[in-house]
C-alpha cells in the first residue's frame, strides 16, 4: 500500500529563464552572408568602397557584456589603427580589451548600463585618438554620406574609421541604442555595411544610408540629445573637436594611466570643477585641495569617489614605473609636509582596517587586509592621489615646474629619469581632462 506521502504532488521544477539564440534580421536589411549580399560586397569592392573593410573585420569581435557594444567598438578601432596599449594583455603581449578603457567611465556601471554618446568620445580622446563626433541633429544625410565615402572609399591605407551610435528600433531591429563599426559604403545601392558587434543577435549585415541616417536622430532617453556618429584616427587630422581655453590638459593624444581607473562621478568632477573656478589659479594650494577631497578632513577616504587604483602591475616594466612613481610622489609631498597630514600616507587598505572594516573576518568590507597577499588593487595612499589632483588643478605650465624641479631640499632629490617625470605629468593630465570634460557635449 503506498504511503501517505506519495500521494502529496510534489513542487514543479522552477521554469528556465527565458534564453535567446540570435534574431531574424529584418527583410528590409541584407545579410553579409546572403547571396545579395555578397552580390553588394563584389559592387562595393569593385568602386574602391571597401578600404576600411579589411583592417575592421582582422579585429572584429563579439561584445562579451550585452551592454559593451560601445566598448567593444572602439576596442575594434583600437586594434585597427594599431595603436599600442602600453599594456600587457596576456602572457608577455599588449592588445587592447574592454578592461583597458578605464577612463571617464567606471566599467563596472557600463557593463549595466552601456555608455553615452559623450561618453565613447571622451573614452576614445583619453586612449589618444583623435575624435571628430556629430550629432545627428547637427547633420544632414548628404553630410553623412560624405564622411561614409572619406572614412571608406578614399583611403588606400585606412587611418581613419566611422562608428554610428544609433537606434535600432529604427533598422527594424530589437533593442534600443547600440555602437558598431561602419565596414563598407556600396554607392550603388546607397548601403552601407554594419559590423554589429551583438554578433549572438545579428551578424555584420548591409542597410541603406538613408535609412541608418535617420537611425541616428532619435533622442537618448539618457542624455536628451540625439545619438550620432564618429571619426576615429590616430595621425592627428581629425582633432576637429575645440576645447576650451580654461582647459588645463589640452592634449588629444592622452596616455593610458598605470596608477588609476576612473569612476563615473560627474557630479562630483562638476563640484570640483566649480570649486577650482572660484579660485584664481595661482590660490590653487595643496591644502585646499585636501580640504575638499577630506570633506573638511571628516572623510579621509572622499578622493576614491573620483578615482580608485589600477589593479597590480605584473609586468617588470610597469612594477618599475609605479615604483619609481611613488617614490617621485612622496619626494614631492615631503616639500610639503606641512599639508599632508601623516595619516593621509597611509595605503587605502590600512586606512580601511584602522576604520573597523574588517575584510580577514569575511566582513562586508571587499577591500582586502594590507596583510593578504592578494590585494589586487595598487596600495597607493590617499595623499599620492590628492597630490596628483592637485597637479591636475594646476596649468600645464605650473605643473611641470613643480614635476621636473628637484630644488635644494635634499628630500626631494630622488633618483628618477625624465620619463618617471613625464608619466606623472599624464597622470594628472588623465585627471584633469576628466574634470575638465565633466560637462561637455562630447
């Protein structure tokens, strides 16, 4: 006699999320792969349409973040121009990835949220390209057109590439805002070839321009203003984008940071930036700038709200730069001992401890102990980093005195090259053109 129990149903399995496998591209687009399409290619090809074809689809890749597809686009481009990362990617080689675009952005919020249009201007700038960004709005689809054929029709050897950051609701697709490449403009049929970096979704596939134009009108729900498309190169022809005369980094061809990633806080690099315009430059101080970034010394630990340290160097030649660094830094902040509180100097992870964060205990705290082997992050104080903002707040002019003057004080003469020197100027530069880009259009 069977049991009482085996007559109780038991639960139902939990239902599987809801998982895709790709989309059905639009009728009233081609596919790259399709026999038309292929049939467009050979036109294209055969009226000098393709140059930018080849060095793009030799670096095209899949977004690996639904929301990267701005990332991954200007990672494609990137790798295209051959632009060196300065930066080891893997084993002893330097290639760009999304990770490496630690500039105006906290990657963490982009890989929920995608990024703006403004946004992947000021990513490409700080990466050393040379940017030239419309806005649909500020365009006309003739103007469009003309940059389709000089980005791929007029180049023998490819120095320049279009990104189109559009609507795809407009194409006919699903999704809202998305980045990809531009491959190849077939005047023909007035198409032009989009590499869509979604490649789980839809493949590289033609659209008519006109089409795509009107793509790039629609509002961002997010910024208030149209989407648009991009020039990128990296020979300097296209810095068509006028910065400011306030402007206190004023140089297109940023280096990468070996000290800091960036978080994505523009109210607060808008709070700075007023605060610093308040002041005439030469009352810009070290004290005053900690005064800020200390909240009046209430909370040590504010200036990590604008930046937060790169992961650990693993190359000997990056452990000898950020080495070399700290030690110039704190030979600078000993001629200003007087500013710099002792307390200041102390690592992040320390300073954390000393507050009760218990990271050992597998408290909430994700910093780890200054014990712990693998700390990940650069145990880099918060008075380097308020020293380097300083930098930043300074002109270009008075930054470097400071940087490349040792004077008589004996503390500050400290055995580092020029290059430690200048890479100390990019990083404040790097912090400064964050500040300083805080509320531009793009």
């Amino acid at each position: 006699m069977a049991s009482d129990n085996t007559s109780q149903a038991l639960p139902a399995p939990p239902s599987p999320s809801r998982t895709f496998y790709r989309r059905t591209l639009p009728s009233s687009l081609t596919s790259f792969s399709s026999i038309e399409g292929k049939e467009i290619f050979a036109s294209a090809m055969s009226t000098g349409g393709t140059s930018a074809f080849f060095s793009l689809i030799e670096q095209l890749q899949t977004q690996p973040e639904p929301a990267y597809c701005g990332l991954t686009t200007l990672v494609i481009i990137l790798n295209a121009l051959a632009v060196d990362p300065r930066r080891k990617w893997k084993g002893p080689w330097r290639w760009y990835e999304e990770s490496m675009l630690n500039c105006c952005i906290d990657l963490d919020v982009a890989k929920e949220t995608g990024i703006t249009f403004s946004t992947f201007a000021c990513l490409a700038r700080c990466q050393g390209l040379d940017v030239h960004a419309v806005h649909g709005s500020d365009s006309t689809v003739e103007e469009f057109r003309q940059v389709v054929k000089q980005t791929c029709s007029h180049q023998k050897i490819p120095s320049s590439f279009l990104v189109i950051s559009y609507t795809r609701k407009v194409l006919g697709q699903t999704g809202t805002g998305h980045f990809s490449p531009i491959g190849a403009y077939d005047e023909a049929s007035d198409n032009v070839l989009i590499l869509d970096t979604a490649r789980f979704k839809y493949g590289p596939h033609w659209v008519p321009l006109e089409l795509v134009f009107d793509a790039l009108l629609p509002e961002d729900p997010d910024t208030g203003k149209s989407r648009g498309y991009v020039v990128l190169s990296f020979d300097g022809k296209n810095d068509v984008i006028s910065k400011p005369d306030s402007c206190r980094s004023c140089n297109s061809l940023l280096p990468l940071s070996v000290l800091f990633g960036s978080h994505q806080n523009d109210s607060l690099r808008k709070e700075f930036k007023h605060f610093l315009d308040r002041l005439m430059p030469d009352n810009i101080t070290l004290s005053l700038v900690i005064s800020f970034w200390t909240k009046d010394r209430t909370n040590d630990n504010y200036v990590w709200e604008l930046v937060q340290p790169q992961l650990q160097p693993v190359d000997s030649v990056e452990v000898n730069m950020v080495n070399s660094l700290r030690r110039l830094l704190k030979g600078l902040i000993a001629k200003e001992s007087s500013d710099v509180p002792s307390t200041l100097l102390l690592s992040r992870q320390w300073m954390n401890v000393n507050n009760s964060i218990k990271s050992e205990a597998g408290g909430p705290c994700c910093s780890p102990s200054p014990r712990n082997s693998s700390v990940r992050t650069l145990e880099i104080s918060p008075g380097e980093a308020m020293y380097i903002v300083y930098l930043a707040s300074l002109t270009k002019e008075k930054r470097k005195s400071i940087v490349h003057e040792d004077g008589t004080d004996v503390k500050i003469k400290i055995g580092v090259d020029d290059t430690v020197r200048e890479q100390l100027l990019a990083e404040a530069a790097l912090v400064s053109y964050a500040i300083e880009t805080c509320d531009w259009d793009v």
